[in-house]
C-alpha cells in the first residue's frame, strides 16, 4: 500500500466493538448535528450511495446510519492511474440524549447527503412542583 | 481543506480534525484509458448547477460551491464544511476539451475527457517478413 492510499483511508475511523466478517471499507461520514425546540437533525456525506442503499436505525437509544455504497468503476478499458479515495460502505452511530419520538422519524437522501429528522417525544413524567409546608 | 471558503463558520478546530484527510476538496480518481481520461470525485451535497468542469489544455478544472443548510437551532457538531472550492489537475497529454462527458449523480461526479486525436494510443500491426 502506498503513501497516498493509506492517507486517504485514514480519514474516517471510529473505534467499533468488533470486526467485522467481511473485509470491506467502511468509512465514518462527515456529519452535521443540530437541534431546535422540536428536533434534532442529522446531516451526513456519503456520496455515491442512493436512497435505497441507506439505513437509519434507532435502538436503544443509539442511531445508526449505513450506506452502502455502489461499485463505482468506470466502463472497461480504464485503468485506476491516481487514487485519492476509495470506495466502501458508510456507519456511524450516536447515542442520543434526547427522548425521540421513534415512530415519527424521517429521512431523505439528496445528492449523497442524508438527512434524518428525529422530533423530539413529549415527555411522559411531568414535573412535580414542591411546596413548602 | 485550505480551499474552503470557511467565511460562514470560522471553526479553529477544522484543520486539526481533518488533518488525517486528503488535503484537496473534492477527492479526486483518475482513471486512464488509451483515448481518454476519467475522473470521479466526491462531491456530495454540490447541485449540478454549482458545478463547473473546465478542459483547458492539459488542465481539467472542478470548481463549485456547496451551499450550507439553513438551519435554526444549535449545533451539537458540524463537520460537514460549506464554502467555494477550485481544484485543477495537470495531465501529461493534451486534451480534447470538444469531447467530454461529465455527470453527477448521488454526489459523485464522473467525467470522461478524450485525449486530444495526436495523444490517442494508436494500435500498430506488425508485419511479418
């Protein structure tokens, strides 16, 4: 492996609790986070992946994002002369602290950025005021 | 990343965190045939319409922007940058800037630039005696 390849391959890693059994890349993407009064909302780059190859899972509180992207190779007769990135698959996951309204979650893919929006749950315990006495 | 543009959200933190990155926006391949070239480049997020491919020469240019998102609320993270980029590449042939194919889909743009006719690999048949 050279220089160049292993830079380019270094760029998305995050520590995960086991291998995986196929040995195939999978890249951390890029994400933006931000959340208003009555979401949160999750913006990733993974491009080359189309909206059927993409995952959005929430369990236990933790979200996790795949994509699979598509063997991009160009026709016959072309060979590879400079590689600056490569292709594999895209998984990250975070753990939410928020309570999310599961059932109401959306996701759309545009362009190679996915976008999930999570609303938040209305809370189920109410706040007790104390008294004095 | 120095090409970013990083005028709408100066964040100090950005270069130490990408350091580990390809320098250059957008990552590019290069892929060669005998009459042509072929790129492939990541550009997730870019419109078609703020995308421009330029063949001067030996020079192909990729130059856009990727507008940020409007968003009302606070940021727990932003790692996803915004901004203009430019980035050219020099090939050892000259090119035929009248034929070339480029498209964008899912973020990933394509494009296939002929050589120019005199740099096209010709086949030669070898006589026997």
């Amino acid at each position: 492996m050279n220089e160049q390849d292993k830079t380019s391959m270094e760029r998305k890693e995050e520590p995960r609790p086991a291998e995986r059994t196929r040995e195939e890349m999978e890249f951390v993407p890029d994400a933006d986070i931000y959340e208003t009064d009555k979401e949160l909302v999750l913006v990733a780059d993974m491009p080359g992946v189309d909206r059927q190859s993409v995952d959005v899972d929430l369990s236990a509180g933790v979200l996790t994002i795949t994509g699979r992207a598509r063997d991009r190779k160009l026709e016959d007769g072309y060979a590879c002369t400079g590689r600056e990135f490569r292709s594999g698959n895209f998984s990250r996951s975070f753990t939410l602290g928020e309570e999310i309204d599961s059932s109401a979650i959306e996701a759309s893919m545009s362009r190679g950025v996915l976008r999930v929006r999570l609303p938040k749950a209305v809370p189920a315990s109410r706040r007790i005021a104390v008294k004095e006495g | 990343m120095a090409l970013w543009n990083l005028a709408w959200d100066w964040d100090p933190w950005a270069t130490l965190r990408t350091a580990a990155r390809t320098q250059a926006f957008p990552p590019v391949n290069v892929y060669e045939s005998g009459e042509a070239y072929g790129i492939e480049a990541e550009v997730p997020g870019v419109a078609p319409e703020d995308l421009e491919l330029t063949v001067e020469g030996n020079v192909v240019t990729i130059a856009g922007q990727r507008r940020p998102d409007e968003v009302r609320g606070a940021f727990h993270r932003r790692e996803r940058l915004a901004g203009r980029f430019a980035r050219s590449l020099r090939f050892p042939v000259q090119l035929d800037s009248s034929h070339v194919e480029a498209q964008c889909v899912d973020g990933m743009l394509t494009a296939r630039i002929a050589k120019a006719p005199e740099a096209r690999a010709r086949r030669i048949a070898v006589k026997s005696v």
